[in-house]
C-alpha cells in the first residue's frame, strides 16, 4: 500500500463515493473519517498504488 494523504477530516455521516487525486483540483478540502477508513482498507489491496502518494477526499 502507498501512502494515502486525506484533507481536512470530518465527523459527519459518510458520504458514499471516494475520489482519488489532487486536493483543491481533484478531490474536495474535507473527508469524512469513515470515507477515508474505507479508502485506506481499499488501498491496501490497490497494488497499483505501490510507490505512489494519492490524496482522497469527498
């Protein structure tokens, strides 16, 4: 798994889906802390973020 980078974490409910990509271009400024649990257990089995550093986000 590479490092995942998340923006600003939030308490609120789950959002649904994940975006992958640059923060403030690609992805939003907040992430909820479950959206960013599933996305982390999602990246341990992404072999195709080996060596790279994605940020997720809402």
């Amino acid at each position: 798994m590479g490092v995942q980078r998340g923006p600003m974490l939030t308490g609120d409910a789950p959002k649904g889906a994940v975006r992958t990509g640059i923060v403030g271009k690609d992805i939003g400024t907040r992430l909820t802390r479950a959206n960013f649990g599933a996305a982390l257990l999602a990246a341990a089995s992404d072999r195709s973020l080996i060596g790279r550093m994605p940020a997720v986000g809402n």
